[in-house]
C-alpha cells in the first residue's frame, strides 16, 4: 500500500472537461485537509480591473431584492448592490442618492408624528425607541423634537399635550457621520438614541441607537466596507437596452454610480452590445457589467463590444424558469470553455 494514491471524487480539470454541464444539486464538494485558521482565507476579489470587493458578492438587480437598503448593507459588509431599473428614472435616481448619502451601515425606518399628532397606543412606535416629530410629520422637514418611548409609557395620563414631554432641542449629528463617530456621540452624551440629519436641509434621515452599536459590534470580523475616495459606498445600477435608457444612464451617473449592468437574460443581442458600445463611448470611466450569457460565444460578443465583466447564467435562480419553459440555457456549471 505504500505510495498508493487515493482518490475521492473527480478533481475539477476533470468534471468539467467531460464536455457536459451541470446543475448545483449535481455536484457537492468533498471536504480535505486544512492547515490554516480560518481567518486567514482572503475572500478579496475584482468586480471589474477598477472596483475591488473584500467579499465576493453582488445584490442582484431585482425589484424585489436590491434597493438602497441592500445597497447600503451589501458595501457595509465589502460587497456591492446593483439597484434595479424596474421604476421611473427619478426614483432609481433618488434610491442611489439616498445610499449614497449614508456613511452608517444600515438604513432605518423612524416614526414621524407632527405636533398636533397625538401617540394613541404603544403601537405607535413599533418598534423604534421614539417618535420623531416634524414641521409636516414626515421626513421632508424640519425636525422640531422627540418623544422616547419609555417617557410616553411613564405617563399616567396618556392624553397629556405631547409638546408637553416632546424633547424640543434633540442632540442630532449629521448624517454624513460613520458609524465610529455617531456611536461615540451615543457613548459621550449617554444617548440611548440620536437621529441623524442632513447638513443642509435638517431632514432627518436615519435613528441610529444604541441597540444598534451594540448588534453591530457583535457582528463576526467582516471584510472592509466597499467605498468610494471620498467615503461614500459604492453602489451599482441597472438598465435596459431601450432608447429611454440611454437618458436613465445620464441621470444615473449624475448621482455618482460606481458601476452599470446592462441587465437582460438573454445578454448576446444587437440591443445589449450596441447598449454597451454607447456606454464605453460615452462615459469611458464607467465600468459596464453585460450579460447574462452561458457560452463561450455569447462572453466573446460582449468582451469585444467593450463589457469589463460578464454576468454568467441563464434561468438557472429558484424563481426562474427560463429553462424549463423556453428550453434555453445551460447547467451553471459547465464545462471550462462555457
């Protein structure tokens, strides 16, 4: 038995040169031998030759799936979210705004209430420790004050005038702080709580706690947030092939996208690779993700009309059935040269 060679399984060069494709339930990895910790395993990728990720993930651009909370949370964690196109041009431009204004790792969802509102049950605040009160009652104005939910609960007459325990002077930060820096505010004023404020307009835009230091700082080591020079997160966009989108793109990159996906499941099309062309010929700073493809043939078309990363696969998500319907695509994974 000395210098047998045992093997167990197929070595990839292997599997994937038998000229057939295969589905994720086909395959499964065998475990083997580790000699090192596993905080020493670089996850670190390339997006495209200009945006590296410290995770490789990327939020799909779906309706359902990424918008400027995924956005957000996707760079927080070294990866990138690609907000989908399924809306008017506007409110895709206000979602990357939106991300793109945030320094903190999350997005929040505060309660507002205008003065003459009253708080009639507990329910009020859901599940925000106050209510944040506003010239109109909403997030597009000035905010006048606050009323702490264990305040309200202390109050033996619950009809009480709010403006009566409505904290008017709120200690607030500008939302342009990091996460380091509004947790320190929290710490130094022994704040349960601080709503985070933009600059110019006073809009409050996020309710940072102090339940949300001490979750976030439990969190596993991560890998370094995905950001821009200046700070920013770095959020990707989607759009179609149509003529309209060519005036989305403008917009888009008004807002400072990091990176477009000229988004279609059948990626080798006249309309996606002259889509493409137009992108690299006018904004030749901006990175283009092509595709879907799943041949060799399809990657070379879109390579050479300029795309600097393609998306692989066709119908192979749980919610697709392009396979089974159209009888189209391919295993997601397949032999080397597909």
């Amino acid at each position: 038995m000395a210098g047998f060679q045992i093997e167990d399984g197929f070595p990839a060069d292997r599997l994937f040169n038998q000229r057939y494709s295969y589905t994720y339930d086909d395959v499964i990895f065998l475990p083997h031998y580790i000699d090192f910790p596993t905080d020493a395993v670089n996850l670190s990728t390339k997006l495209t030759k200009n945006i590296e990720l410290s995770i490789p993930c990327v939020a799909s651009p779906m309706d359902i799936v990424t918008e400027s909370s995924m956005a957000v949370a996707m760079a927080a964690l070294g990866g990138i979210g690609t907000v989908h196109y399924n809306n008017q041009p506007f409110e895709q431009d206000a979602l990357i705004r939106f991300a793109k204004s945030r320094h903190i790792p999350f997005i929040s969802d505060p309660i507002f209430k205008a003065p003459s509102d009253s708080i009639d049950s507990i329910d009020d605040f859901s599940s925000s420790p106050c209510v944040c009160f506003t010239e109109s009652g909403n997030s597009k104005s000035k905010m006048l004050g606050v009323v702490g939910k264990s305040d309200w609960e202390k109050l033996t007459d619950k009809e009480t005038p709010l403006s009566d325990i409505m904290f008017k002077f709120p200690i607030s930060a500008p939302s342009s702080y990091t996460f380091e820096q509004a947790a320190s505010v929290l710490a130094s004023q022994k704040l349960d709580y601080l709503p985070l404020v933009g600059e110019s307009s006073g809009e409050v835009v996020d309710l940072f706690t102090k339940g949300d230091v001490d979750r976030i700082q439990g969190f596993p080591k991560l890998g370094l947030p995905s950001l821009e020079k200046d700070g920013s997160f770095m959020v990707g966009t989607a759009i179609g092939t149509r003529e309209q989108d060519k005036k989305r793109l403008e917009h888009l990159v008004r807002e400072g996208e990091n990176v477009v996906v000229v988004d279609s499941s059948q990626g080798n099309s006249i309309y996606q690779i002259e889509m493409t062309k137009f992108v690299k010929r006018i904004y030749q700073d901006l990175d283009v993700i092509a595709g879907n493809i799943v041949t060799a043939y399809q990657a070379q078309n879109l390579i050479q009309s300029g795309a600097d990363a393609l998306r692989v696969g066709m119908g192979s998500g749980s919610i697709f059935t392009t396979q089974e319907v159209c009888a189209v695509g391919r295993g997601q994974w397949g032999p080397r040269d597909c």
